[in-house]
C-alpha cells in the first residue's frame, strides 16, 4: 500500500484511553483517512517477510464511501491476494524438504493431547542433533 506521497505508511495507533499497551495495526484497511489515520491511494500484495508486489491497484475515492471503513467497501483484492499467491509459490517452490523423521515427529506431537511429548520423543529429538 502506498499514501500519495508515493511512502508506505507505518503501523496506526488506536487510541484506547489510559493504559501502557496501544493498539496497532497494519491491514490494508485502517488506511482509510478516518480519524486522523492516512489514506492509502495505491494497493499492492505484501508479506511479512519485507516482500513488496511491484504491481498497484489504484484505490479511487470518489467511489468509496467516506463514512465507513473500507473492509465494508466493495474493493477488488483479487489483483494484490494474486501477486502474493505468487511470491507464496516461488518461496514454497525454494523450500527445502524436511527430514521425513522429523515430519514424524511433529505429526506425533500434534497428536498428543495433554501438551506433553510422547515418551521418546526427547531421545529421537537428540538422535536427529
């Protein structure tokens, strides 16, 4: 997402009243110009990874409503949701495989129910060291 200065914003803060935590986020859709918030005027896919789309989808604002936000708007995020399919493919396709024991292991712990770790799992975990 970019504003119209052509920057990407930083996170927005919720003011909650008094209190040491404030509340942020960085969704595509706080960026709506409510509130003293920046209004995006581009969108474009992102990962948390620091990845940016390269392609941006324009947002125009003399159709979006200015009294709501934007999750409610009819906004097309087929073209961003795409492109970070995309970069989702390339860095499955760059991954590398597993051990097929350690697959076991993980599978083995997510069957156990009472948050302990099956009985040998400590010795296979050291086998694999």
């Amino acid at each position: 997402m970019r504003l119209a200065d052509g920057s990407e914003p930083g996170p927005v803060y919720f003011d909650v009243g008094s209190g040491t935590h404030m509340p942020s986020s960085t969704q595509w859709h706080v960026y709506d110009g409510r509130f003293g918030r920046p209004r995006a005027t581009v969108l474009r896919g992102s990962c948390s990874c620091g990845w940016r789309g390269m392609a941006e989808y324009p947002l125009d604002w003399t159709t979006l409503p200015k009294d709501k936000p934007l999750y409610e708007a009819a906004i097309d995020l087929s073209g961003p949701i795409a492109d970070h399919d995309a970069h989702l493919s390339v860095i499955r396709a760059a991954a590398v495989q597993l051990p097929a024991e350690l697959i076991d292991l993980f599978s083995m712990k997510a069957t156990t129910t009472d948050n302990r770790p099956p009985p040998d799992l400590q010795d296979r975990v050291r086998r694999l060291g």
